[in-house]
C-alpha cells in the first residue's frame, strides 16, 4: 500500500519565509508564553514555535492564538498523533518534529496544517523526500555537523529546504542563512532564560528584531 503524500509544501515553504527565523519556546505558563509571543511578534518573528515539553504548552498555544495579533504559533517536538491532534486542537498552525517516524509522516500527510519533520542524516532526508517533504528541519543541527554538513546535503538532494535548529545561536546564525538550501533557522537565543524569568521582555523584543533583520540570500 503507497502512504498518502505529503501535499502541503507551498504552505510550508511560506511558514518558512516569514522570518529567517522561527522562535522556539519552552513555556513555563499559559501568561509566560503570551508574553514571550507578544514580544517576539513585536520584534518582527511572527512563526513562533511552542514545544510539547511543559504542561503548560497548549494552554500558551491556545492564547496565542487567540490573543495575539499577527502571530502564527506552532507547536513543536510532536512526536506521535496524540500530541499532533492535541496541538491541533489548541489551535496550533503548524507543526514540527524532531524526527518522522512512518506512522507520524501518515498523520501528517492527512493533517491540515504544515508539518516540518526532522532529519539529520541523508538516508533521513531521502525517507521523506519519497513521502513528498520538501522542507525539513536540519536536527540537531551543530550536534549533526553543522552548516559544513547541510551545505554537503545541496548538491545530491538540491529540491530540499531546510530550517536548522539546535546550538544556533545569533553568531552561527548566518553560516545557515547565506546557505542556498536554508530557509530560515530555529533558535531560542532571543528569549534567554534570565530575561524571561525576570519578566524582562524588552531584551526579548530587543534579541527578535536582531534576530529578524539577519540577511537571507536573495
């Protein structure tokens, strides 16, 4: 039996191309992720990735949602259909995995919103290109060889766009960013762990708009 393909490129792609870079958020509050949103969002990072790792993740997805103007929030480090159709449910816009396992890559090809599957290997990126991904998250990016690795990835699988996250930061940033196969990169440098628990979001706004004036090629 052919599993269903993976048609919403076009989708992805332009989640991709809002910013070079998605945020990514590790909530410890439903009013800890609003306030992160409404900074990042103000800071010019409209994508705006939550990950599944706290309790209160859903609860912040579902109030950005809803609360904050000119955001598209995601949920990421979806690792099974429970947590795809609980972040759908919460309102979530698009969706991100560390990785694809068959059984994921089938709820997603069936999902309504862009899903953004991990890969760290070629073997891995050539398993969902056959599945009709196009646009891959490069993880852990600095741990799997870095913008010296997914360089390597252009020449052989050049219909490929990649979003690299993990260990970037805003100095590695444009090794990624002036790559031909790099879209935009994900990052969480821009809501540092000292400045979100002293409530100081106005470095948080700061670090966005750093981070959303980095050049892209072309």
């Amino acid at each position: 039996m052919i599993p269903q393909r993976y048609a919403r490129q076009d989708e992805t792609l332009a989640l991709m191309r809002l910013a070079p870079v998605i945020p990514v958020l590790t909530v410890q509050s439903r009013a800890d992720g609003l306030a992160q949103a409404r900074a990042l969002v103000a800071g010019g990072l409209p994508a705006i990735e939550v990950t599944l790792r706290t309790a209160a993740a859903l609860d912040a997805i579902r109030v950005i949602a809803a609360e904050v103007p000119g955001a598209v929030v995601g949920a990421g480090t979806v690792v099974d259909e429970t947590g795809m159709a609980a972040a759908l449910a919460a309102g979530a816009r698009f969706l991100v995995s560390p990785g694809a396992t068959p059984h994921l890559a089938a709820a997603a090809a069936a999902s309504p919103a862009p899903f953004l599957p991990g890969a760290a290997t070629a073997s891995e990126a050539m398993a969902l290109r056959e599945l009709g991904f196009r646009q891959l998250k490069f993880f852990p990016a600095e741990a799997a060889g870095g913008a010296k690795a997914l360089a390597a990835l252009a020449a052989p699988l050049a219909d490929l766009q990649f979003c690299p996250t993990g260990g970037i930061d805003l100095a590695r940033a444009p090794a990624y960013l002036a790559l031909p196969n790099v879209v935009c990169v994900g990052g969480s440098w821009m809501v540092p762990k000292a400045a979100v628990a002293a409530g100081d979001y106005a470095t948080v706004e700061r670090l966005a708009r750093e981070a959303a004036g980095l050049a892209r090629p072309g």
